[in-house]
C-alpha cells in the first residue's frame, strides 16, 4: 500500500480530518509476514480473549505443510507445523482454516480420498497445548464416499466447536465415486457437527439438501444460539443466500436473507461472510443478478430471524471474495475485491457508508485468493496473497 492509501485509510477511520505536511500515518503497519516463498490461503481467526492466528499453506516439493502463527505486538511468532501431506486437496477457495478457545485448537484441511478431482475428505486436527502439538487428523463425516467435502466453518461453541460443510455424498451414485462435477448425480449438501476439544464428534445434522455447489459457508453464535449461511440453490437455479439457525435444539428451515434472484447455472465460487456480537447479525455477499455484479451488506437486530434492508457498498465492478467485522453492534468493516483491488469500507446499520479505501492490489486470478480480516480489541488484522511474489502479506491498523 503506498503512503497515500495508508494515510487516506486512517483519517477516514479517524473521521476525515485534514490532510497536513506533519501528519503520519502511524496508525497502520505492514507486518513481516511469518509465511515463506509459495505461500497461500491464508486465514485469520481471533478468539474469545483477542488472540489472532493466522494459518496458510506452503508447497514444499511435492508436499503441502499447513502451519500457523500467533500475533503479539504487531509481531508475528515462528510458525508452527500443523500437519504435512503429499496427498492433499489444495484450492484457491477452499482453504483450510484454524480455531481456539481457551488454549484448545482445532483445524482442518482437505485430503484426497481417490482418483477423481473432487475426490476429497475434511481432516480435523486438534491441539491441547495452545497448537504446539497436534495429534493424528481424522476424518470429519463418515459417509465413506469418494466424493467432495469441504468449504468448511469453523468456530468455538459452548466449549466444544461447531464445524460446517458442503458435502457431496449425494452427488454420486454407488460405484461412480470420485467423479468429476460433470458426474454428478444428486446436489451438494450444507450439514454441521459439534466436535469436542479432542475432535470427537456430538453431533450431527443435514442443514439443507441442496446448496451451491462450491461457495464458501459461513457460521457465527448470537445470542439466541449458532447460525449459518451459505448459498443456497433452487431447483430454478436461483442461488441466493439463506441462513439456518439453532433455536431450543433444533434447526430451522433455510430461510432466504435477500432475494437477489441471481439464476445461474454453475456455482460463482463466492461464499458470504458473517459476524455477531450479541443478536447484532451482519453479513456480506456478492452477487450478480442479470449481470449486474454487486457486493450488499445487511444487519439483523434479532439473531438472524430477519433483517433488514441491504446495503450496496461497492464501486461498480466488484468480484466479491467478502470479508465482514463488527467494531460495535451497530458499525461493521467490510472487505471485498474490486477488480484487482482490495477495498476496506465502514458501513452502518442505518445505511450510513464511510469512503472505500483500497487497502492493496493484487489480482483478479484464481491464485490471489481471498483476502482475509480480523479484529483484535481496537485493531484490524489482514491477510491476503500477492500474486506476484506467490506470497502472504500481512498488517494491522489501529482503529481510534
């Protein structure tokens, strides 16, 4: 980011004060970044207690090694490995991610499970030490099918953790296992499990029989209890957002958020991000609807029951790839990319819209990947890949 962009970013974050000769924009930090050379999805995660992690994927040869690193003092810490594999399923959108509460860590990446290109399982790892060691990963569902699994959520719940994912088992048929997308038989499903701190599964539940096929999903807890959203598909192919909440034990039937009406054929490989705090419910999402590609923001008071009137924060030529936080019950950040550019936007519960600042260019290929943002307190973490350099960039900024 160069020095205007920096200093724009804070006096619009510190109100739109003027512009002088002396100012400095302090606020801000590029950090040195803890991933090496052939580096990508990256993912941020703050916990209960403001800690922020971030996790990523270096290629190693043949090899892929998952790993993470703490953030103190605008400081990164040596990273710690994971896991490491030669077998696994790496995509652009399909990163894998981690989580903790209380010193307890959970993760999760993709492992192919045959021959097929979307042959893949979900992994779960756990940690007991605060992710200084990791016991052996195993398998999230357990279908058994050589098929796809994965765009996984992953967040602390009740001191257990919630995971959602998109699974495929209903889009083979009995030995056509491993297909391809073009051999599908059935829809992708949204389904969610409690995992204990072990990796041990409670429970678990289909969500929705028929989701979009490959858009990242999205899970927060609100007062009233967890709630998911994700893309959902209509046998229309409509492919619009829809939210499922836990209410007294149970999930409610898929309910639309905003009825874009996009009809598409084949999945836009653009998930919605969510944050809460409280019943305050604030979700981010792309879409494009007759060609009209457009990036909304909404707000619900109440837990997800209902919300309210979208809020269109981009320029005019975005591609989505969302971020959202919540600074207070009323004011979220928003991230999205606009072409090749990465925006940073506040935005109100009221409409109200601060200006779009470019945070960093990167480009509009698959291996850019999807920027990532986080809150610690009253700082703002991001993360996100140079395409050029094949690597993450990292920074924090102070929020006044």
């Amino acid at each position: 980011m160069n020095r205007i962009s920096i200093l724009s970013f804070v006096l619009f974050l510190l109100g739109g004060c003027t512009v002088t000769k002396e100012s400095k924009p302090a606020a801000i930090h590029i950090l040195s970044s803890p991933a090496g050379s052939s580096s990508g999805e990256p993912h941020l995660f703050s916990d209960d207690a403001g800690n922020v992690y971030l996790s990523w994927v270096e290629k190693k040869a043949k090899r892929g090694e998952f790993k993470f690193s703490a953030l103190k003092d605008n400081q990164w810490s040596e990273p710690i490995l994971i896991d490491s594999g030669s077998n696994w399923f790496v995509n652009w959108a399909d990163y894998p991610m981690i989580a903790s509460s209380k010193g307890k860590f959970v993760a999760h990446y993709l492992e192919k499970s045959g021959e097929g290109t979307y042959a893949y399982d979900v992994k779960i790892t756990t940690s007991l030490d605060s992710g200084k060691t990791w016991r052996s990963a195993s398998i999230l569902h357990d279908d058994g099918k050589q098929a796809e699994h994965g765009f996984v959520s992953l967040i602390p719940y009740g001191g257990n953790f919630l995971v959602t994912w998109l699974d495929g088992r209903n889009t083979v048929m009995e030995g056509m296992e491993g297909m391809d997308h073009e051999g599908h038989h059935g829809a992708m499903s949204l389904r969610a499990a409690i995992i204990d701190q072990e990796g041990t599964k409670l429970n678990e539940w289909e969500l929705d029989n028929k989701t979009c096929d490959c858009c990242q999903t999205t899970a927060a807890i609100t007062d009233n209890g967890p709630v998911v959203v994700y893309r959902d598909r209509s046998d229309e192919e409509i492919r619009d957002m829809s939210i499922v909440r836990l209410v007294n034990g149970e999930w409610t039937a898929p309910q639309s958020i905003f009825q874009d009406n996009w009809k598409i054929a084949g999945c836009p490989v653009n998930g919605p991000r969510s944050a809460s705090m409280g019943n305050t419910l604030v979700t981010a999402w792309f879409s494009s609807p007759e060609n009209k590609a457009m990036v909304n923001v909404v707000f619900s008071s109440d837990g997800g029951a209902a919300f309210g009137k979208p809020i269109r924060i981009d320029e005019g030529n975005p591609i989505g790839r969302v971020d959202i936080v919540l600074l207070d019950a009323e004011t979220a950040m928003v991230s999205w990319m606009e072409g090749s550019d990465i925006k940073v936007l506040k935005v109100k519960q009221d409409g109200s819209k601060g200006q779009a600042i470019t945070l960093a260019s990167s480009s509009e290929g698959r291996s850019s990947g999807f920027p990532q943002m986080t809150k610690s307190g009253n700082t703002l973490i991001f993360a996100w890949t140079d395409d050029k350099e094949k690597s993450i960039k990292t920074a924090s900024l102070l929020l006044k």
